[in-house]
C-alpha cells in the first residue's frame, strides 16, 4: 500500500500514477483558472464579503421615521398649527361651558327644575303673545293703507262725477246732436229751455249748447232776436250736444207734442243725429259759495 505523500516505487508496472499531494497548506491561496493572483484580487463577491460587514438595508417604518424626524417646520405650517391649537381651544371652552350648565341643571332640584320649566313657558308664551300682537298691528296698518288708498280713489272718482255735474270737468260718451235751424226768427228761449229740461228728464248727463255748458243753475232768457244762456248770446242755428244713452234721449224728443213738434210749428228745422262719442268741452269755472259750507266733520 502505497501511503500518502510517498513516491511510488521505480520500476513498478502498470501506468504511472501522479503523486497525490496533500490539501494546500492553511497560508496558500489557489489562483483562478484563468487569471492571476491579481486578477483574483479584483472586486468580486467573495472578495467584497472579505473586505468587512456590509450594512443592514433599512426597511420602510424606517425610512419614514429618518424623514420625519427631525421635523422641518416651515413657517406656513407653524401658522396653520397655531390656527388649529386656538380651534380646539375654543371648542374645548365651549364644551366646557356647555359641560359646566349641564352638570348645574343636574344638580338642581326637583323644584328649581318645575320653576325653570315654568319660566320657560311663561317666556315662551310672552313672546307668542308679542308676535301675535304685531301681525294683528300689521294687518291693521295693511287695512287702513288699502282703506285710504281706496277712499282716495273713490273720492278722484267722484270728484269727477261732479266736475262733469257742475260743468267744470270735460266729458264725453255716447250721446245725440241736435241741430235747430231758425230762418224765421221764431225760436224763443222757452223752446230752447223746455228741450234742455226734457233731455235732463231723459237722463242727460251733460249738455252744451252753442259752446255754453249747461249745469243745473242756468237760465234762458231772451235777448232781442238772440237768447242768453247763463248771460252769454248764442244765435240760430241752435247746436245741442247731450251725453247719454242714445235710445232714451231721442224718443223723449219725438214724442207727440214734444220739442221737435212745437219747433217744427214755429217753421224751424230740426235733426236730430245719434253718435257713440259726444266730447262736451265746455267748462264752466268753478264758483266757491259765499256762506255755503261743508256739514261732514
């Protein structure tokens, strides 16, 4: 048996076998198949683990914690943190203050708690009394206002119902012309008034005659060959213009015996023409009586 580390005897037979070398030695290093010492001194993977520990690799709560701390406050987030401590401030002095009544109305008695309730009611009550006051006031003061508004507008509107009476207002409507014609002459001025009472009986409502407004005052007279109407002379032919409702009117003239007959004796023409817009224009100025006053207080 041929022992380790011993040459083979010279002159054995069979092939010749290459001596069997012990393991390297603790100090030898074995170079790389292919490269020198010095290439195996590059970096490498065994030879980096060689230099010496490499460091731990940080894991993510890690690297939050180093970027948050430590903290790096700017100047806008020191503001809003102001801005919230003073919120939570209030907030907690108002709980607090809600606590601290809270905490009083469960420690009061039974009998302040009645006479707390009571008051409340009684208040309450109070001010539905007060509101309902003032709606009523302001329902009073809508109704006067309307009522004035409407007494002001009835009292326009009858003020122009006499100014049409009195002559002193302008008026116009349906009505009838009448023209009278007088080539002889023989028109006298109770002809002409008993025409102007007959059409008031019809239900005239405003007359002229020759440009002169016919009120509830005026004369007739006669005056030479002319009549005066409330002193003003009017001449032939005689204009009548009337308001009122044409179908009355007109047959109140043409009744046997009536205006239009008696004229027609006295050879004087009449015609007598309906219109659904009459303008009376003629005014007469308003007269202030001298001893006549108003009775209303």
């Amino acid at each position: 048996m041929v022992q380790p580390g011993t040459p083979a005897p010279s002159g054995s037979s069979g092939p010749a076998s290459s001596p069997v070398w012990p393991g390297p030695s603790a100090g030898a290093e074995r170079a790389p198949v292919g490269g020198t010492a010095e290439g195996a001194g590059s970096a490498g993977p065994r030879d980096a683990r060689q230099d010496g520990p490499a460091e731990p690799e940080l894991t993510g709560r890690q690297r939050l914690g180093q970027g948050i701390w430590p903290p790096r406050i700017t100047r806008a987030q020191l503001i809003v943190a102001l801005l919230l401590f003073g919120l939570g401030f209030g907030l907690a002095v108002q709980v607090a203050s809600n606590s601290d009544s809270d905490s009083a109305l469960r420690g009061a008695r039974q009998e302040d708690l009645v006479r707390i309730l009571d008051e409340l009611d009684g208040r309450t009550q109070r001010l539905e009394d007060e509101k309902q006051g003032l709606e009523k006031q302001r329902q009073e003061l809508e109704n006067s206002s309307n009522q004035a508004a409407e007494a002001r507008r009835q009292t326009a509107e009858k003020e122009k119902q006499l100014g049409i009476l009195a002559g002193t207002v302008a008026a116009q409507g349906p009505g009838i012309t009448i023209s009278v014609g007088d080539p002889k002459g023989t028109v006298q001025s109770d002809m002409l008034l008993d025409a102007i009472q007959e059409l008031r009986a019809a239900g005239a409502e405003a007359i002229q005659v020759n440009g002169v407004r016919v009120v509830a005052n005026t004369f007739v007279s006669d005056s030479g060959k002319s009549v005066d109407v409330d002193g003003n002379k009017i001449n032939a032919p005689y204009r009548f213009k009337v308001i009122g409702k044409p179908q009355d009117l007109e047959p109140a003239l043409n009744i046997p015996g009536g205006v239009v007959q008696t004229l027609e004796k006295e050879q004087a023409t009449v015609t007598v023409e309906r219109s659904d817009k009459i303008v009376v224009d003629a005014l007469r100025a308003a007269k202030r009586p001298d001893y006549a006053r108003s009775s209303s207080q």
